[in-house]
C-alpha cells in the first residue's frame, strides 16, 4: 500500500465531493439521515472553489484518491483543520494517522492544530484523542447537532503555512 498526500487540482473536484460525501455520510447516526455532512461537502464546485482560497490536499492510496484536507489559516502559527476525510472503505488502514503525521512533518512550524468535529462521529474522535488532540469544547450548531472542538499544542511554531495551493 502506497499513500500519498499530494496538493489537490481541480481535475480532483469529481472524486474528492465522492470520497467526502460517502465518508460524512457513512458516520450519520440511522434516527438523524437529515444531517448529511457540511456545506458543499458533496458538490464539485466546493472542491475547486476551496482549491483556490486554501491548502487542498488529496489523499491517494496506490494511486486512487480515497481521501481529502482542508486547511484554514486563521494566524501565523495556527492551522484549522477544517476538513479531514477518509473513504469509509479505507477506515482502519491506519491512513488517518499517517495523514495527521504528515501534516505535522511538512509542516513543522505550526504551533497550535486545531479541529472540530460532530459529536456523533466518536470515531473520529477517539483518533483525534490518541493522536494528542486535547477536546477543549463542544458548540451546538443547531438543535440536536453539535461539533466537539479539539486542539493540539506542539512546540513554540512561528507559522509556516501560508494561504493558497499545497501551503
């Protein structure tokens, strides 16, 4: 198995709306089919839209891309996480951490990773914990949906990322 995590291009939008809507799709509890996954996570336009404004990493397994990155740049020394997806039939596989590990080597100059996730996607949750990623709240979005906030602390970072295609 070889995975790598390449800057997205806009010949990635088709798959990459695929991937990200049959990975939030498959983690909505069966009582709540209503909720789906964020804003655009299903359309192509989205995908090439955020191309152009933000680091967009596709992840590839033996060549297939079967998983995606957001990254938001909110100040020097700070990466959001907006989005980190996996195709469910690649959950287990280890990619996920490989993923996280990867983000921080290439960019080692980051301080503080910060992410959020719905609190019913426990999965998630349970790899953000055991990759260091410490839960610092919990915001109700609406009525019966809330996202659980994490962060992660490493170092004393200056930065190192800057807006736009690959970092």
């Amino acid at each position: 198995m070889v995975i790598r995590f390449e800057a997205a291009e806009e010949g990635d939008a088709e798959a990459l709306a695929r991937v990200q809507k049959a990975a939030f799709d498959s983690q909505v509890p069966p009582e709540r089919p209503d909720l789906g996954g964020p804003p655009g996570y299903d359309a192509p336009e989205w995908q090439r839209e955020t191309m152009r404004e933000a680091p967009y990493f596709r992840v590839l397994r033996d060549g297939e891309i079967v998983g995606g990155i957001v990254l938001r740049l909110p100040e020097p020394g700070h990466v959001h996480v907006e989005r980190v997806f996996l195709h469910p039939d690649h959950h287990g596989a280890g990619i996920g951490t490989r993923a996280f590990a990867w983000l921080e080597a290439t960019h080692p100059h980051v301080a503080l990773w910060t992410l959020r996730t719905p609190a019913f996607h426990t999965r998630n949750q349970r790899l953000y914990e055991r990759l260091g990623y410490r839960r610092t709240g919990e915001v109700e979005v609406f009525p019966g949906f809330s996202l659980v906030e994490y962060e992660k602390r490493i170092g004393d970072g200056d930065g190192g990322l800057r807006p736009g295609r690959g970092g």
